[in-house]
C-alpha cells in the first residue's frame, strides 16, 4: 500500500468516527440513547478470540478514544448550559 493509499484510507476511517461521533452526540442530546452507557460499552468491548494483537490494541484504543472524545463532548455541553 503507498503513502498516498494509506493517507486516504486514515482519511476515510478518521471521517466515519467523526460522523459517528456527531450522529451519536445527538441522539444523546435527544434522548434516544443513553451516551454515558455507550461510551462505558465501548471501553468494556472485547475483540474475538484470535484476532490479530495488533488489530486488537487498534480496535480498542480506537473505542476508548471515541468514548473519550464523546464524554469530553457532554462536558462541553453540560458546562454551557450552566447560568
């Protein structure tokens, strides 16, 4: 894979994690799902038996940070609905 395959495909990747972080922001702020929850099951997520150790540590360190920047999302929003 060349320098250029590899930019485009991270591009690719890094773009659905921030859609999926928007999508699932809002539904939080609607109240359809329950974003503290979610968050707590992205960390908790165990990879199949097998997997490559390296396509693990990706996966999970991926999740976590997901849940991260959506936790550090909600104090955003909670911090700017304080008078």
């Amino acid at each position: 894979m060349s320098d250029t395959d590899t930019q485009d495909l991270a591009g690719r990747i890094d773009a659905l994690g921030q859609a999926m972080l928007r999508l699932c922001a809002g539904l939080e702020m609607k109240g359809v799902i329950d974003g503290p929850r979610m968050c707590a099951a992205w960390r908790a997520r165990r990879v199949p038996a097998g997997t490559d150790p390296a396509l693990e540590e990706a996966c999970l360190r991926t999740l976590g940070q997901m849940a991260d920047e959506l936790d550090a999302a909600r104090e955003v929003r909670r911090s700017r609905a304080r008078p």
